[in-house]
C-alpha cells in the first residue's frame, strides 16, 4: 500500500485542467468556425448581390442607349439599321417597316440581358393620374380592392389634390380639411409620381396602394402627354373597358403580338366593342414617356425609374423624372419567360 501524499491530488487537477482547457478551446474552435463560416455566407451574399447591381446599372445604361438611338414605331422601339429620323420634340412616326427585323415591344414585356431582366413600358398604354377621366378612376381603383361607395370620394380628392384652385369639390378636400387631420396641405399640382397619391386625404388608407409591392406604378402614370396607347396597355387595364370580356382581351393581346393596332375600328372589330374616337382616347403611337423596370437574379429590389425623351435638349437626349428601388413585383406568376433583348445588330450608333 502506497502512502498518500499531494502528488496524486496534484495529478488529478492537472488532468481536470487539462479536460477543461481541451473543452474551452473546442468550443472557441466551433465559434471561430460558425464565425468564418457565417462571414463567408456575407462575403458571398455581398458578391451576389453586388455583382447583381452591376446587372442592372449595365441593363440600364443598354435601356438608355436604345432610347437615346432607335426610333420608336407603331409596335414599339425599332433596333433595325434604319435612317435616323429628324429629331422632334416628340417621337416620328415610322410609314413602314419589316415585320421580321427586330424590335423591342413597349408593353412590360420581359426581356434577358445575361442575368439581368429588363422591361419597357409606354407610358400611354397606362392610366394617366393627371388627366384620366372619373370613369377610369373609378375602374382602376376596383382592381385594388376599393369599394365602389367609396371610389367617388376618393376621385373628388385627388382632383382637389392636383387642381390649381382651392375651390373644394364634393367630398372633396383643401387646405382646411388637410389642416383638421394634421396633414401637409395638397400640392395644387399634377402628381410627379404614380405614389405621390398617398400625400392625398384618405388615398394613404387603401392598403393595396400603400404597399410597396402592389403594382400600382405599373399600371398609372403622371407624364404630360394625352391618349391611350391599345398596343401598349396592360391586359389587367383592357379588362376594364366598358363591355370588354376575356375573350376579347386575349385576341387583342394576341394581335398585337404580330401587328399593331392603328386604328378604333379595328381595335372594334378585335374586342368586338364599340371604341370612342378622337385622340383623347385613342392613340396608337408611343408617348415620349416609358417607365423602364430592371431586375436582376441576387438583387432584393428592382429599380423602376420614369423617362422623358427630350431630344431637342442640348445635354442629353432624355430625362429621368423619377427613380426608386421597390420589392420584386410578382407579373402574371412569373409565366412570361423573358426574351434575348435584341442587341447585337445595334451596338453602334445609327449613322
């Protein structure tokens, strides 16, 4: 039998020591490794989403080159080698061209420019904020949920809101009533951005429109220009036409598709609706006014920006009117597949 001294307690707590230390260091190794581990997901996040910014700032300035270059037609912006047309204040009209050379249409149609996607809208195929009539006020704001008792009030507001007056309509509001609910007075203006309507008494209320991601800039605009392009208009705003049925709005989208629409009594014959005349109402060319959405595969946002052809302008040929970053909107499920956006004969300038 050994005698006990302290070298064997000595012993047991160095080998205790040792369990812990070996313990501690493994725990400290798994942190430091879920540490560079969940560093390395950012850094690759942070790439992805870089590299995806730099997508869009190149669909952009693709976009910006083609409005800057190509004119615009009956179908939408034509990327053949053409002659250059005279420089107007507003778009020239094209007497002819060939079915079969490339064009880009101007209804939001997706197309892919590598992993960026890039979609071009004719303003005047939208619901103008600033000139539409009551009636299609009152249409558009039912594919938003709104009830029909309460579209009236909200009309006589927003016309109010962008009237030069302080004369108040009925249910309408001024400055007094903006005053009683605490609110900024209206901008005795036209509207500068599709979402400037929620500065409007009441209109911030309508969740639909409030959300960022609810497509109401996709379906109004507020450029200065007159007329409703039929080539370009959403099917969601063709289904609002007076009388107008499914059937009808599938056979003029796919008209459109192979030839465009040049006239009321055609688009008639298409919808089988009887189509007001007169260039309020009807006008089969282009605005100078697109709204260009540019998305891209690693970016939360798309960018959504307004342009103005201003080809009389000493600096530049176009102006940007308005610019934000929104959540992906979601268009028709995502069943539109996106086209080549077509650019390799047109990487010069016309001559």
């Amino acid at each position: 039998m050994r005698p006990i001294d302290g070298r064997d307690g000595e012993s047991g707590f160095a080998l205790v020591l040792v369990l812990v230390v070996i313990v501690a260091l493994s725990l400290m190794t798994e942190a430091m490794t879920r540490w560079v581990s969940s560093a390395l997901d950012g850094a690759f996040a942070n790439r992805e989403e870089v590299g995806a910014r730099l997508q869009i700032a190149e669909a952009t300035a693709v976009s910006l080159y083609l409005l800057g270059t190509r004119p615009l037609s009956f179908r939408g912006m034509e990327t053949s080698a053409i002659a250059r047309l005279p420089a107007t204040s507003t778009p020239a009209m094209i007497a002819a061209f060939d079915p079969a050379e490339n064009y880009v249409r101007l209804d939001d149609h997706p197309y892919r420019l590598d992993d960026a996607v890039l979609r071009l809208q004719d303003a005047r195929g939208l619901i103008n904020l600033n000139f539409a009539s009551a009636d299609d006020l009152f249409a558009v704001l039912g594919l938003f949920g709104v009830a029909a008792e309460d579209r009236g009030p909200l009309i006589s507001k927003l016309q109010d809101y962008i009237d030069a007056d302080s004369l108040t309509r009925l249910n309408g509001a001024e400055a007094p009533q903006y005053a009683d609910a605490g609110r900024e007075p209206p901008a005795n203006a036209p509207l500068r951005t599709p979402w400037e309507v929620r500065q409007i008494l009441d209109w911030d209320k309508i969740d639909h429109i409030a959300r960022e991601d609810s497509g109401w800039g996709s379906l109004t605009s507020t450029g200065v220009f007159a007329g409703l392009n039929l080539n370009t208009t959403p099917p969601a705003l063709l289904s609002l036409m007076p009388w107008m049925t499914p059937e009808g709005v599938d056979d003029v989208v796919r008209w459109r598709r192979e030839q465009p629409i040049t006239s009321p009594s055609q688009f008639g014959v298409l919808a089988g609706i009887p189509m007001p005349v007169g260039p309020s109402r009807f006008l089969s060319f282009p605005a100078d006014n697109l709204a260009i959405t540019v998305s891209a595969k690693g970016a939360p946002l798309e960018r959504y920006f307004a342009v103005r052809l201003t080809p009389q302008s000493r600096e530049r040929p176009w102006t940007i009117d308005y610019d934000v970053e929104m959540p992906l909107a979601d268009r028709d499920g995502g069943e539109t597949k996106p086209d080549a956006l077509p650019i390799p004969p047109i990487l010069s300038p016309i001559p």
